[in-house]
C-alpha cells in the first residue's frame, strides 16, 4: 500500500528527483486541512492591519521563491509562545510571541523566507510524512479521553504537526533560501542572521518561560549565525545587496500596543488564579503549586511531587448529563468510577467523582474529578496522585474544584493583558533601571535587552526607541 502511494517528485530547489509521499496536490489538501485546525485551535491575532502587513510581505517573498503557484497564504496566531512554522503547500504562521523580538522589516521578512524555504525545499513534506507515522496524535499524552481539549489551545492533530522536525542541514538550507528570497525581494538578507542572533540569545537562557518552541525545533541558533555570515557573502558577491529595505521604524510602529504574554482572552495564570475573561470563569489552585497554561491544558504540579491538577474543556460533549458523561469520559482514559455524584459548584452543575485508573504500569493513580456546565460548556478540573499519594492531598484538590466560579462582565473587564509600548533612551539609563521603573517592570533586564536586538551585556544608547513591557 506504501509502495503504490509513494512516488518520485522533482525537488523545486535543488531540481533533483526525489522520493516523497505525495504529490503536490495531497500536499496542498494536506496542509490546508492542518490550516484549518490551527486557526481553529490556536486563533488568529486580532489585528487585521498588522495580518495584512504580515501578508504582504510575505507573498512579496513567496511569489518570488521557487514555488510561486502555491497557495501562500500568512497569518499571526494567538501564542504569547516565540515561534513561527510552516505546513506542507504553503501555509505559514508567525506567533504574536515572536513579533517583539524582532527589530525591523528585514528581521521580519528573514523569518518568512526562513519558513517559506522550508516549502520550497519540501522540508515540511518530508517532516510530515515522518511524524504521521509516529502517531502525531500521542504526543501529548492527555490522561483523559481524546474528547478533551484545551481551554482555548491546540488539539493533538495541530500540536504534531508544529513539532515537525527537520534536520541541521534542512535548516541551514531554509536560511540560505531565506537570505536569498529577502535580497531578490528587495529586503536586505542581514535580517536573518539578525533574528537568528536574537533567538540564539534566548536560547542562552535569559528568559525561557514561554519560549520553547522555535528554540526546540531550531537546534543551535548560534551556530547557525555564523554560516549565514558566509551565505551573505556569497550573495554579496552574486547581486548587489547594498542599502536594501530595512525599514525599522514602519515595523516598530506596527508593535505599538501588541499584547505581550499571555491573553486573557485565552486564560491567564496570576498567582495560583486561572481567570479567562472570554470563557468566564476563574479558579485557585492549590497554594504553592505551579500553574501553568499550556497550549493544551492548565496544568498546576505540587514542587518535587508525582501530583498535579488538571483543567480541560470537553469538546462537543455526546451528552449534557453530567454523571454519564463523565464516566464515558473517565474510562476511555482507563478509569472506572469509585463514588461520585451530582453537585452544584458556584452554583453551576457539577458531578464530581473519584476515580481508580490506570493502564500499563502506572501504579493504580486515582483522580478525583469534576465535570462543571458553565456557559453551554463543560469542564472537566480533577487532580491525579499516585494511590499512595492520594489521602495526602485530597481536600487540597477538593478545595480547587470548589473555587471554580463563573467570572462577572465587570470583573472579566479588570483584567487586561500587557502591552508593547515605546520609551526613548535617556542618558545614565540602563537596561536594570528601565525594567526597574515603575510600571516598566513587566519583563527582566535581559529579555528588555534581547527584545530590542542587543546581547545583554551592552546597554542602550540615550535617544535610542525602545520596546517596553507595561501593564494594561
Ligand atoms: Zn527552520
């Protein structure tokens, strides 16, 4: 069956013949099913001159690169993560993450051409092909059933396809490509090897909450600035590349007002509080835990302890009465019900249950858990221990199902995410005593310094425009 699907392609790039698993046709059909979950999962930033920004420049690059006819299309998605990847046929996404620690239009269209390389070079095909045998949809090994999604973040099938992997010599190619497709566009190439200086500074650790994805799927960003120093030569000595488009303040200009970190709209994490102001509702972990809102779950773990929380919403629940649903639910996870029942939580209803599981050798966890109707959704919030572990914590995770509320209008209207703002350099300033002023106070003194393209051991000059952090 393999052997009749596969078949030999030209490689547009290197206009050798090579072996892939589909035609350019199944790549397009592929890439724009995956397009569509991503957008439907992950969200679009609401922004529609910095998207069509965004765009331009991108089919500028594209219509320029080795495979014109594709579908191109561009858009920045909803993550506070610093990423940008690309699908099979075209389809590529810059994360609203990454636009802050870019510095200028070449920055931005090296990123681009970066990712449409990918394409051309049918990196993103072959990746695919790949990862759709390791089973993309086990990467997150959710302990509930494949029914239960994010609050607001991605589903199995899109976060396999952004894990794509290529190799170190795919990646050195994309940036020759992305060089390449930036000089002949008229953007000057020094922009990628810019940006690659900046996430190689990242991923030397100033600020790494948050930031994973680019960095784990782009191996040694530094080495990868030194090769690219010899790509612009060679370019250099092929076509003039002298005074092409820079455009730093155009892009900064872009940025002013950019929600910075998490969006409350898709759930923040303030302390041990999980609040979403467009699903409304909020809820307290318990105190000392460490919550985290993932692209798929919130997640709070106990310091140094096989013991955690978990809150998902249930996707198109197959029924609205709670108790069924939660035991279909539970044991498609390898869970059977030990006692439970109906409940009202905040006033919504709730059935709350405690739960013997485990397939293969997990050691018999129990859960207790809730399923809570809020809003014509339901959401499923339980903690998970070890059958040792269990008694210990268990009015701990009874306290957090408790504390889920629904979130007034006013209350939702209070909590305001960060934003990108500008500040001129004034003499005797220093990257700790700008992050130190009040209200600038948002992001440390390093991710200030790589945010604005500088390594963090050399300080801004005075009448420098800077990007900020601050509040609301
Ligand atoms: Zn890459």
């Amino acid at each position: 069956m393999l052997l009749l699907l596969a078949g030999c392609a030209t490689n547009p790039v290197t206009g050798a013949r090579e072996f892939v698993m589909m035609s350019e046709a199944q790549e397009i059909a592929m890439g724009r099913e995956a397009d569509g979950e991503v957008r439907r999962q992950m969200g679009l930033y609401e922004d529609d001159a910095l998207q069509r920004y965004v765009e331009e420049i991108g089919l500028a690059l594209a219509t320029r690169s080795h495979r014109p006819e594709l579908p191109w299309s561009f858009a920045i998605v909803d993550s506070p993560a610093i990423n940008a990847f690309a699908l099979p046929g075209g389809f590529i996404y810059l994360t609203r993450g990454i636009m802050p620690f870019l510095s200028d239009e070449a920055d931005l269209a090296g990123v681009l051409g970066h990712e449409i390389g990918h394409v051309t070079a049918r990196h993103t095909v072959r990746a695919y092909t790949r990862a759709s045998g390791a089973q993309l949809g086990l990467l997150i090994g959710s302990i509930f059933s494949p029914a239960a999604r994010a609050v607001g973040g991605l589903a199995e099938t899109g976060l396999g396809v952004l894990f794509l992997r290529y190799g170190r010599d795919a990646e050195l190619q994309a940036d020759r490509l992305g060089a390449e497709y930036a000089a002949i566009s008229g953007w000057d190439p020094a922009g990628v090897r810019d940006m690659l200086s900046t996430l190689s500074r990242i991923s030397e650790g100033a600020d790494r909450r948050g930031v994973p994805s680019w960095l784990s799927t782009h191996p040694a960003a530094s080495d990868r600035v030194e090769r690219v120093g010899s790509i612009l030569s060679e370019l250099a000595a092929r076509m003039d590349i002298t005074g092409l488009r820079v455009n730093r303040r155009g892009y900064l200009d872009r940025l002013d007002g950019l929600v910075y970190g998490e969006n409350p709209e898709q759930g923040v994490v303030r302390g041990r509080d999980f609040l979403h102001t467009e699903l409304r509702f909020a809820l307290r972990f318990p105190a000392g835990w460490e919550v985290v809102n993932t692209e798929t779950q919130v997640v709070a773990t106990q310091p140094g302890e096989e013991v955690y929380m978990v809150l998902q919403l249930v996707t198109d629940p197959e029924t609205r009465d709670l108790e069924t649903l939660a035991i279909d639910n539970m044991r498609s996870g390898g869970y059977r019900l030990d006692a439970g029942g109906e409940t009202s939580i905040s006033g919504l209803d709730a059935f709350v249950g405690t739960f013997t599981g485990g397939r293969g050798n997990d050691g018999q966890p129990r859960a207790r858990i809730a399923y809570i109707d809020h809003r014509r959704s339901v959401y499923v919030l339980g903690g998970l221990a070890e059958a040792q572990a269990y008694d210990r914590v268990e009015s701990e995770f009874n306290e957090a199902i408790r504390s889920f509320r629904p979130l007034t209008a006013a209350e939702a209207e209070e909590i305001r995410p960060n934003r990108i703002r500008f500040y001129i350099v004034q003499a005797g300033d220093t990257w700790q005593s700008i992050a130190q002023d009040a209200g600038h106070g948002i992001v440390p003194s390093n991710t200030l310094a790589i945010m604005n393209g500088f390594p963090v051991n050399e300080q801004p000059r005075a009448g420098d425009r800077i990007k900020l952090v601050v509040e609301g």
